[in-house]
C-alpha cells in the first residue's frame, strides 16, 4: 500500500511539473504579449488575449508567436 501511494505522488509531482501558465506583459488597451505559450496551451493564451481586450470592449488580433520565447502577441482592437 505504501508503494502505491509513493507512486501516485511521484506521478501527480511529474504531471504538476509539465504544466505551464500562461502569463501576459507589457499588456495595455492596446494590445501586449502573452508569455509561456506551448503548442499544448496556444488556446488557452488565445483565450487570455481576448479576455485582458473585453476588459477594453475590444477585441484581440493575433499579430504573431514567437516558438524561440515561447510568447504571442496581440493587438486589442475595436469589434467589427
């Protein structure tokens, strides 16, 4: 029994160290970057874009992504 939870910690620490949040800088009504963005997680930093531009009734345009830094960046601009 011992053994078994050993195990199910070693695989919850392993799963725990693969997962990355995305985080936004340099980010204004004007658009910014997201940073920490892996093919695993380029929606859900799609979804961070689009959420910090709603706070400005805008929208996000993706303008680029950078696989070297691992960032995307956008611009906020006014809905269509």
């Amino acid at each position: 029994m011992r053994h078994i939870r050993l195990a199910t910690l070693l695989l919850l620490a392993a799963v725990a160290g693969c997962s990355y949040t995305t985080t936004l800088s340099d980010a204004d009504e004007n658009g910014g970057t997201v940073n920490m963005v892996t093919q695993i997680n380029k929606d859900s930093a799609v979804e961070k874009a689009n959420e910090h531009c709603r706070g400005y009734n805008r929208v996000a345009r993706i303008t680029g992504t950078d696989r070297a830094s691992n960032s995307l960046t956008f611009v906020c601009e006014a809905p269509q």
